[in-house]
C-alpha cells in the first residue's frame, strides 16, 4: 500500500499529548505499524465529536508525523479536522484528552 503524505498538518498535537501517545504506545502493546488515527464521529443534533484511537494505514487515509508520532487520517475527515489541536489534561479533577478547535 503506498502512504500518502501531507505536507500541511492539519492537526497538531501538544507536547504533553505526544508524551501521553508515546506513554500509551510502548506500555499497551499497541503493534509495531500502527498510527495515531485521528477522526470525526457524528453525533446527535447534527453535532460532531472527535475520536483518538490506533489503527494501521487504509488506501482512505493520510499519514504524517508529528514530533515523530505517526499520525493517519481518513481523507474525507480532514477538512473538519484542520486546526485542530489536541491536547493532555491532568489535574486533580481530571484526566484525559482534549480537542481545541481554532475557531474561522
């Protein structure tokens, strides 16, 4: 399968979650070739979430690296992910993945 490479990110990932993704990717077992999937899922009332999960490269995806993360991404979903940041939370209150979208 040939992997299709973007030269523009569309979502960008903060130091603390790359630390977390790699924290995840070497202590869960998580394959050798698998990426960061990044998505979108609907929701109800027309609303949109985003998804993280791992998954390996399909002939509908993207891929590129971000601070040496590999990163994929179904192709129809990257216009509703540019300027996306995602991001780590750790507090006493909470703990997990966040999604900053820059606002057009």
């Amino acid at each position: 399968m040939e992997e299709r490479k973007m030269s523009l990110e569309p979502v960008t990932i903060t130091p603390k979650a790359i630390e977390e993704v790699k924290n995840i990717m070497s202590n869960k077992g998580i394959p050798e070739g698998y990426a960061l999937r990044v998505g979108i899922k609907g929701g109800g009332c027309g609303a949109m979430g985003y998804v993280l999960g791992f998954d390996q490269l399909k002939d509908s995806d993207i891929s590129y690296a971000h601070q040496e993360v590999p990163i994929i991404i179904e192709k129809k979903h990257v216009m509703y992910l540019m300027g996306l940041e995602v991001d780590f939370i750790e507090d006493s209150e909470e703990r997990g993945f966040c999604f900053n979208k820059e606002e057009s």
